[in-house]
C-alpha cells in the first residue's frame, strides 16, 4: 500500500511547480506521483527492486531500473537536467555517499537527501552506557545484517558538504514522527531522528 | 483468469502497386500475411502491432491448423499480458519471409519462376514500410503501441523514428540500436555454413528440388547458441553425457550436442525454414543501423520519435546485452522522452524475451495498463486511417 509518509509531504514543501524531477529508490513511485499530480512536475523514478519497479510502472510513471552503486548516473543524464535530485533514505546504503553526491549535484541544479542520524542521543546512550551497536525505531538492524553501510551524523554530513563545496540551502530536522520542536533546532546532531536536507553547488566554485 | 484463443486463421493483404526498396531494387506486388486476435474498437484505438524476430512469423499467438502454439501465447490472450480483451493485436510475417508474405519461395510474376536468391534485399525500413501498408488496410491511424523482441525490437525502433505519429508507446525488448562487429561475424558464420552447402545451388536449391538442410541446421545450431547463456546451458546439460563410457569417437557424446543438433534439424527439416529468407533476414539485421542516416547519433536519431518507451533486456543475454539497451534508454533521456526501462533477471540469456517470467510478466502488465489508459483516454479525431 502506497502512503505519503509526513516525510514525503515535508519534500514536497521544496518543489518548485512544473520542475524536473529525478527520484532516485523511488521504491513504489508514491513521492513522483504525488509531486506530478499536486505540482505538474515530469521525470523518472530510478529504482532496484523489481517488485517496487512494476509498482512505480501500474502508477504510470516513467521508472528506470539501475543499481545506485554500479551505475554512473552522469553517463545516463546530462549536466544540469534536473531541477531536482531526490534520494530519500538510501545515503546511508550506497557504496560511495560522497561521489554519489558529486553525482546527483552533476546532473541535478538542486539535490534533496534525507537520512537518518546516527548522532541522536539515543544512539549515543546505547554505545555509551551498553557499549552496543544502536538499535533503535529508526535503525532496527543488527550490526551484521544491515543495509545501512554508511550511517553518519548531522555533523559528519555537514563537514562533508564543506569538504566538497556544497552549500545547505535548507535543512529540517524531525523526530521519526516527522516533528519538529524546539529542542531539535537547538541540538539538532543530539535531538534531530531524521534529516532533510536541500543542497546545491557553492556558487562561486 | 487467462483463455486461450482458439484456432485462428491467417489472412493475406495484397498490395498490388509497386514498393521501392532500401536497396533501389523494386518490388512490383507483395503480399503480407498476417493474423489478428481480439476485436478493433470502434475508433481503433486499441490495435497493437507485434513484430516478430530472425525465424519467428506472423503466428505469435492461438493455434494453427495443426493445433501449434504461437511463439508468444503464454504473453498474448484474454487475461494475458497482453490482453485480447482490450486490444486488437496483429502480427505480420516479415517481407522475404517464408510463412506466406511475398519472400524468396513465391513466384517472381516477372519469370513465372520462384524468387529464390532473386528475391531483393529487404532492410527493416523496408519491413516498416510495407507494415505501414498493413496498417492502412486495416484502418488504423495510430497502433496504440508496437511490441517486438530482438529483431521485432528493431523494427519498433524504426517505426518510432520513421512514423512516429503513427504509434503512442514502443515496447523495446531485449534489442539493440544496432548489431556489433561479433553479432555480424555470427551472422556471417551462420550465412557461409548455407551458402557452402552442396545443396545451396547459388540460392536455386528450390528448382533443384532439395534444400540446403545441412548448412541451414548448422547455420540454426550457431544462432540457437547465442541464445543461450554459458549459465543455463551448464545448469540444463553441464557435461552430462549420454552414455557413461566415453566412445573416443564423433558421434554425439554429451548432452549438449544431441540437443544442438536436434535444433538444427528440427528447423532446417520440420519447420522447412527457407534458407534464402535466412540469408535476407540475417543481412537486414547486419544492415540495421537507423543512426546512419543521423550523422551516427542516435540521440539525434531518437529525438524523431515521440512514442513513450519500454525498453527490457534480460540480465544473462549477451547477444543483445542489457548494454545495448543502455544505449538506447541513454539516447531517450537525453532527448527527455517518456522513457521506463527493467533489467529482468534471467538465466535464459537471449531467448528470456519469449519465456514466462514473474518480473517480465509484471513489468508487461503493469505497463500495458498504461498503453490501455492512454488509448482509452484519446480523443477520437475524425481522421479514420488515411
């Protein structure tokens, strides 16, 4: 069953009307279909899993199967084809977070990533007073069999945009039920569950 | 629930004014046999046109006379994923085929004799061309969509480039934009094995009263191979052997040799392949190449279509590896189009495209539901066929 999860509705906060979009692990298609019913936008879904591929297809969107780890998106798309490029929930699974950034800012004009936070509080009680590897509501896997290779901080994120010119244009920081509060603007890395980030290339690079 | 169509009877179109080819040579009638299954709406907006590959024919579904499956039933019928419910499907047997449409077994009206090696080359342009006759015939407009697999993928290719306003959506499957150096040098292996046969008689074996039986069936033996994959063939024979001593000898030993040689004659004896219309349909496949006439761009060439696309290749195919339809997605996205494509994984290798498989299957259904919502959705123009 297709649901337009509260993240989802905070993405489409950031669409701009009749945009290009690039979904990347659009999974079922309910995001593009959501921003191409609500806000006219056009563009693919790109996902793996053959069975959220013939989901995306019966809702009549456009959904290009590739793997995000063995695929050189630049080769598919050109330079700035994309008024947006969104991955949701999937940095913290790919091989390489860093050049798949390079990537997405290469063919998209903006780029929209949400990920979860290694750095809450929860995550750092656990491996402090447990000495455990977390396993929290939004992180359930064991350390031994999780999809989540490349799990980062708010922070680690941030310093690698700084690393690689990128510039934040907006962030939002929630809980796993997509609120936000003030203790989370204050500490996000310690408070923030989820973020979302809008990103774009430093302008003067 | 599925059902199975029936018998169905095939039916020829004549065309009796003159075709001018690829290659200049002209052609002064032809026929084109072809078959239909299901009902044409009443704005003929549901027909969908199949086109088949190197040794397929218009019988793509239902039975023949002799109670033989088409080459794509388990895909075509009410219920299927292509569901005969909703469209009206049509297959024709290609120009220079052997199963009916005007190719080298029919009588050149010229000579009064059999065509044979006489009959002219014939490129899939010339295919689309002649099909486009069929089209017209059958008062079609626009073919909700085209469907083809390997060659029949090519053709949909180039009716998307050559017609474009003449179809809504190009099922691309399991295809290429054009052949490589090693699909040509296959070709061509498969085309001496013929022409090298004492029976061949330079392409006059008809009016000698035999046929070249053993180049045809080693011609067949090569092609049937680069349908497999190294996989499935080591999983379906291994080096399982018939008997359990070795004999030393050339006589079929292992598995995977009795089953070639058993392809090889089954088609060069039992479905009595012509080996000219052979020859044709291997050099129209070696000559495919619509980028040519682009400056060899195929994003230029592409950006003449404006059919939506779905482009499939299969994972363990290398005859047309899911790289070729790379090339292909690649050149669509770079003109925006409305492009899907899926990667099926499968063991089959080339010949997948013709085998049921739950992921095909879906992807099928799941974008038919979109072919169907788009020629239920179009406005009916007054402009029955021209």
């Amino acid at each position: 069953m297709s649901l337009m999860t509260p993240e989802f509705k905070l993405i489409s906060e950031w669409i701009t009307p009749n945009s290009r979009v690039l979904d990347l692990g659009c999974g079922d298609g309910t995001l593009l279909e959501h921003l191409i019913d609500t806000y006219d936008v056009t563009g693919y879904g790109m996902e793996l899993d053959p069975t959220k591929n013939i989901q995306a297809m019966q809702k009549g969107l456009n959904v290009i199967q590739g793997n995000l780890n063995n695929l050189d998106l630049e080769d598919y798309f050109d330079a700035n084809s994309f008024d947006y490029v969104i991955m949701t929930q999937a940095l913290q699974v790919v091989g390489r977070p860093d050049e798949l950034l390079e990537d997405m800012l290469a063919i998209g004009k903006e780029i929209i990533i949400t990920f979860p936070n290694f750095g809450h509080w929860r995550n750092r009680a656990q491996l402090l007073l447990k000495g455990r590897m977390p396993k929290t509501d939004t992180l359930p896997y064991q350390w031994f069999d999780t999809p989540n290779i490349h799990m980062c901080t708010f922070n680690d994120f941030e310093t690698l945009c700084e690393d690689k010119d990128i510039e934040v244009v907006a962030r939002t920081v929630v809980n796993t039920e997509h609120r936000t509060s003030f203790g989370m603007r204050l500490a996000p890395n310690w408070l923030g569950e989820v973020a979302l980030y809008k990103l774009q290339r430093k302008s003067d690079t | 629930m599925t059902q199975e169509l029936g018998i169905i009877t095939p039916q020829v179109m004549s065309i009796e004014s003159p075709l001018t080819l690829s290659s200049g040579s002209v052609l002064p009638r032809y026929d084109l046999t072809f078959e239909t299954y299901g009902e044409l709406n009443a704005d003929a907006s549901n027909a969908l046109l199949i086109c088949h590959a190197l040794s397929g024919n218009h019988h793509v579904a239902g039975l023949d006379v002799d109670g033989k499956a088409g080459w794509w039933n388990s895909y075509i019928g009410s219920g299927k994923p292509i569901d005969t419910d909703q469209f009206f499907v049509v297959c024709s047997n290609n120009l220079g085929g052997c199963h009916g449409s005007t190719g080298p077994t029919t009588t050149n009206p010229e000579t009064g004799k059999v065509y044979g090696p006489d009959f002219p080359m014939v490129t899939c342009k010339d295919w689309v061309n002649s099909q486009n006759e069929l089209r017209k015939h059958l008062g079609i407009d626009q073919w909700a969509a085209l469907i083809g697999g390997s060659m029949g993928g090519m053709q949909v290719l180039q009716w998307s480039i050559n017609y474009p306003d003449k179809l809504r959506h190009a099922l691309v499957i399991a295809a290429a934009p054009k052949l490589s150096a090693q699909n040509i040098a296959f070709n061509e292996v498969a085309r001496r094995a013929i022409m090298t046969d004492p029976d061949f008689h330079e392409g006059r074996f008809i009016e000698h009263s035999t046929t070249p039986k053993q180049g045809l069936a080693q011609a067949r033996m090569l092609g049937h191979l680069t349908y497999l994959s190294d996989d499935m063939m080591g999983s379906k024979f291994g080096r399982e052997r018939r008997e359990t001593d070795l004999k030393y000898s050339y006589d079929v030993e292992f598995q995977v040799e009795s089953y070639l040689r058993y392809q090889g004659e089954k088609f060069a004896t039992k479905q009595n392949f012509d080996a000219n219309t052979y020859l044709l349909m291997t050099k129209a496949l070696d000559y495919f190449d619509p980028a040519a006439e682009f400056n060899h761009d195929l994003t230029k060439t592409l950006s003449q279509a404006t059919a939506k696309f779905l482009v499939v290749s299969f994972t363990t195919d290398w005859r047309f590896a899911p790289a070729r339809s790379h090339e292909i997605v690649k050149a669509l996205l770079d003109n925006d189009a409305d492009v899907s494509y899926a990667e099926v994984t499968s063991e089959h290798g080339h010949d997948a495209f013709l085998l049921p498989n739950d992921h095909y299957m879906g992807i099928f259904r799941a974008y038919m539901k979109r072919v169907l919502h788009d020629s239920l959705t179009i406005t009916t123009t007054s402009e029955a066929a021209k």
